[in-house]
C-alpha cells in the first residue's frame, strides 16, 4: 500500500502507525510524527449516516412505534432508510 493511499475497506478509517519514539520534552523539539493528511471521501461518494445505540430495545423509539419519544430520531427516519 502506498503511503498517499488510505484503505477505505475498514470503519473508522486506521491511525498511521508510528515513526518511533515519542518524546513531550521541550529539549528535544525534533520528535519525528507522521505526517497529518487531510482524508476526503472519493468524488461522489453517498453521504450515510449510522446511528449505534447500546441497550435500546429495537421498538422503544417512538420511530419504531414505541413509548420513548425520540423526535429527532422520527425526522431522521422519515427521510432515510430504516431497519
């Protein structure tokens, strides 16, 4: 793999590996870090938008016909994709 080449198979998107030792020493200001790149999504790439909620049960949100009043929620859902 390249290095301007960042795999897009895995979410979240991989750290870049470190260079070596890390040092927060003001008398070593040369400490070597990787280089920060600006990562895009490729040119026409859909906008989506997951949402994990741990320890929710499947019909407590009022967009899946529960109690729980989720509005937010039902706006999201009116206009996406839900299952």
């Amino acid at each position: 793999m390249s290095p301007d080449h960042t795999p897009r198979t895995i979410l979240p998107i991989p750290d870049v590996t470190h260079v070596g030792l890390t040092t927060y020493d003001a008398k070593d200001p040369d400490t070597s870090y990787p280089p920060i790149r600006d990562i895009r999504p490729p040119d026409g790439a859909p906008n989506v938008l997951v949402i994990l909620i741990d320890d929710v049960g499947f019909g407590a949100s009022s967009a899946f016909g529960g109690p729980c009043q989720t509005p937010n929620f039902e706006k999201l859902a009116a206009s996406g994709l839900r299952y």
